[in-house]
C-alpha cells in the first residue's frame, strides 16, 4: 500500500500515518497523565454506590451517606434547566466573533432541547 498523503490548499503535504502516530501519543500521554484523577473518580463511585469491596460481612449495614446528601440536593440543582450562555471575551466591534459566539449558544441550546439519539 502506497503511503498515504494529503495535499492540503497551500500545496502542504501530510501524512497520514505521522499525523495518526502523533495524535495516538498525545492521547496515551494523557491517559497517564490523568490516570490517578480517573483512579479517584472510581472510588468516589464505589463509595457513592456503596460498593465497596470489603464488605465481605452481610452483617456489616453502612448508611449511604454521599448517595443521601446528594440525592436530597438533586431537586435544587435540576429545579431549572441550565440556559447556555456563551459570551465573546473581548467585546469589540468584531462581527465574525458575534456571530461564531451567537452560533454555538443556539447550538448548544438546540442540542439540549434535542432528544438523544444512540
């Protein structure tokens, strides 16, 4: 097979596989790099759902106490549901920059009004 390479508009060539090679390093370094922060979150899980796993006893009944407290904050979270807003950083007359922000806020709102499809 031929190696693969793209022409872009100003006559660039890329390859392909170099471009695939890159990105799969920059996707493994941050696995590694956020790989005690996903450890934490599944703790954090387990407790929440209390499945711990050393509660080998039957006879060892434990409160779900994360679970309870933020089961009773759910309703004042979800009261409302979230409006997006999507504000420029810098509010000078730049029409382009309007519009790219007035374009996602509309999207975003659209896809929150959207059912999801799997």
């Amino acid at each position: 097979m031929e190696d693969e390479t793209t022409a872009l508009e100003g006559g660039q060539q890329w390859d392909l596989a170099k471009v695939g090679a890159r990105w799969q390093q920059e996707l493994e370094r941050a696995e590694r790099y956020f790989r005690s922060w996903h450890d934490r979150c599944v703790k954090i899980e387990k407790i929440y759902l209390d499945q711990q796993s050393d509660q080998t006893n039957a006879a060892k009944r434990r409160f779900p106490m994360l679970w309870a407290n933020t089961s009773v904050l759910q309703p004042a979270v979800y009261a409302r549901v979230p409006q997006p807003v999507v504000e420029r950083r810098f509010k000078d007359a730049q029409p382009v920059a309007r519009m790219a922000s007035e374009l996602v806020e509309r999207n975003l709102a659209y896809n929150r009004s959207e059912p999801r499809r799997s």
